[in-house]
C-alpha cells in the first residue's frame, strides 16, 4: 500500500509559504520589495501543462520574480562538506526551467529554508546567470537544483 501525498489546497499556505510570507512582509515594509501576492496566476507552459508559482513578487526596479516555496535537504559536495539546497522532484523542476524560458522577461526562483535561518534561492533562466555570479541579496546560498 502506498502512503498519500498530501494534495496542495489552491489558495491555502502550508506552512512553508506562511513562513515565506511573513519573510516578504518584512521584506515589504524595508522597502526592499514593492509588493507581494499568493498564488495570483496560473501561466500555460503548454495544451494541458501549466505551472502556478507561490508567490509573485514585485521589486523597487519594476522587475517580477515568481518564487517557488521548497523545503531542505543538504547535498554533498565532490570536496564532502555539505550544503543545504531544495528539495523538490524533478517533475517541479522541469516545470519551473520550462516556464523560465517560455517567460523569459520575468524572474524565477527555487527559495528554500537554510538550517542556520533566513532563507536560500536558486534562480533559473536569463537573469540566473547574473545573479548566481554575485550570489544573493537573501541570507543563504546559491545552489545548483
């Protein structure tokens, strides 16, 4: 018998996303970002196939970042120290590089708690390579996912 995964209620946060949003919140009232919305759209990637990212972020600059909510794991590094990065199944990943260049105009990102606190991102798409070369603004680390 196989055990159930929990099915994700539209509009409703586990408690992941709730962290997050608490995490934006603060975010917003700094003035880093403008604002921040919960599951706002749904984007077609294909006939069938479409992607709702978490959150939808807008930045000082205009820019949009969608962001992905994951939870941790820590990956081995070919030097074996650990590094915590996202966990998430490769389904989900595939989907969220797909919409980065399908969408390429808007921002995307993996963000995953860290152990130590505060929170880690791996952005995908055009504007990752920009980004991962200076690492993030959030308290973290950029990982490959």
């Amino acid at each position: 018998m196989k055990a159930k995964a929990r099915q994700h209620k539209p509009g409703v946060m586990n408690k992941g996303e709730a962290a997050y949003a608490q995490y934006l919140e603060e975010r917003k009232r700094a003035g880093e970002i403008v604002e921040y919305l919960f599951e706002p759209e749904k984007l077609r990637l294909a006939d069938l196939a479409f992607y709702s990212p978490d959150f939808f972020v807008m930045l000082p600059d205009g820019g949009v970042e969608f962001h992905e909510i994951k939870g941790r794991t820590t990956k081995k590094r070919s030097d074996g120290t650990r590094v915590d990065a996202p966990w998430s199944r490769e389904d989900a990943k595939l989907k969220i590089r797909f919409a980065a260049e399908r969408f390429w105009w808007y921002r995307f990102a993996i963000v995953f708690p860290l152990k130590a606190g505060g929170w880690g991102r791996v952005d995908f798409g055009p504007h990752a390579a920009k980004k991962n070369g200076a690492k993030n603004r959030e308290k973290g680390v950029a990982c490959g996912a």
